[in-house]
C-alpha cells in the first residue's frame, strides 16, 4: 500500500525492508529473551539468528529468481533489489537450517532446545514481515469481490493497481500470528525436544499451501496440475513434519 516509507531527495526507505527487520528483530529479541531462560548465552542466540538471517536471505531470493528465471534473464540487475520484494520463504528455509546447524554444532549446542526456542520467533517475525509484502504489493492476490479485498493505487506497487485483489499477504500475515499464539501456548505443555520447531513446519506448510490458491502473482512457478512451487514444497515438508513428529513421540514413549 506504501512501498516507499521515507523519500529524502534520491534516498528512498522502503516499508518493506523496514518490517523485515522489524520481524527479524523482534523474533531475535524473543528468541534471547527463552534462551537466557534455558541457560543459553544470548551471544549464542544472537549468533544462529544472524548467520540463519544471512543464508535465509540469499536462499529465498535465489529461489525467486530460479521461479523467475524468463524475468531475471532479461534483467539481471534486478536480482539484487530485495527491496522491492521478492524473497520465498521456503528458499530461506532451505538453506538457513543448515547453516544454523552447522553452528550449532560447531559449539555443541543443544539442537533441539534450540529449534524449539527459534520457532515461534520464526513465526512472529515472518507475521511481521509479510506485512512489508502487503506495504510493496509483492506476493499478491487474484481479483476478488469479497468485502475486505484491497485495491492498490499506489504506481510504485508491484500488485496490479486499480483492480480488488486478496489481500493474500495479509491472510498469511494473520496466520503466523495465529501460529505464533499455538506455539508459545504449546511451549507450556511441550512433551518433547523439536516439538515446536516441527508443529510450526507442519503448521505453516498447510498455511503456505492454502493461501497459494489465493495468490494472482503472475510469474510464480507450477509443477502440474495447477499445483505451485511452493504448494509442492509444503506437502513434502508438512509430510516430513507429521513423520518426524510421529517419531519423536514414539520415541519419548519408549523411554
């Protein structure tokens, strides 16, 4: 709705790289405030949030421009302007987790405590930073009649303008926050280590996987059947999740 949030002379703040440092912030924030609690070193918090961030940024924005390869062909230097939006999640993911990962293993570090304790700042940051999709128009919906559809006016929007749309970023805005409250609610009655991490991979794939169906970007990606990139991304993921959660309990049973 506002994709430039302060204009002075050629500089321009852009909303959307506002919130996500908001949301990466806050979520970090969260994130030291459980590990100090746990006896983990907030450096060590600090440390996973900022290498996870780096590699989560580079992923997500490699995985865009692989979806929209025909587009970045033609205009290279466009990859660099995350700025404008542009960024997939599961990209991120994918090559985040690793990274996180390797450090926490570098340091001997308890894994699953601290997948447990990143989980619902991953939520509540991704909550927050969808809403700087919502201010820069990326990740748009299809022409909607519904009451609460949202049209674009701005010229500097990367949503189709003039037209109501979905508010799809908004919609999967409200579910991280939604996910945020069921992880933080279930923190409290956690049976297992990875309990969080994986209800909230499970939780966000059937998030992920609904909102798609709403989206009207034009250049996305489909594997078959009208089925997205990241539709398919979130059935193999939210399958692992069950699978893995499955095992952990099976596994706490046991002992």
């Amino acid at each position: 709705m506002h994709p430039v949030l302060i204009r002075i002379g050629p500089l321009s703040i852009h909303t959307y790289g506002v919130l996500v440092a908001a949301g990466f912030l806050l979520g970090l924030a969260l994130a030291v405030r459980q590990g100090k609690k746990e006896g983990i070193p907030p450096e060590r918090i600090i440390d996973i949030g900022f290498y996870a961030l780096l590699a989560a940024i580079v992923g997500s924005r490699l995985l865009f421009v692989l979806i929209n390869a025909g587009h970045y062909l033609k205009h290279p230097l466009d990859i660099i302007k995350i700025w404008e939006g542009g960024l997939v999640f599961y990209g991120g993911l994918l090559l985040a987790a690793p990274v996180a990962l390797w450090y926490i293993r570098k340091h001997s570090l308890d894994r699953g405590s601290l997948m447990d304790i990143f989980a619902p700042s991953m939520a509540i940051g991704h909550a927050v930073g969808r809403l700087g999709c919502f201010s820069a128009g990326c990740c748009y919906g299809k022409p909607a009649s519904v009451p609460w559809a949202v049209t674009f006016l701005d010229p500097e929007s990367l949503a189709r303008v003039g037209i109501p749309l979905h508010p799809t970023q908004v919609y999967e805005s409200l579910g991280e926050f939604l996910n945020f409250l069921i992880l933080i609610t279930l923190r409290r009655h956690q049976s297992f280590k990875g309990q969080l991490f994986w209800t909230y991979i499970f939780l966000y794939s059937v998030l992920r996987f609904t909102v798609e169906f709403f989206r009207g970007d034009v250049a996305r990606g489909y594997i078959v059947a009208g089925i997205s990139v990241s539709q398919g991304i979130s059935m193999i993921i939210g399958l692992a999740a069950i699978v893995v959660i499955v095992k952990l309990m099976r596994r706490k049973t046991a002992h």
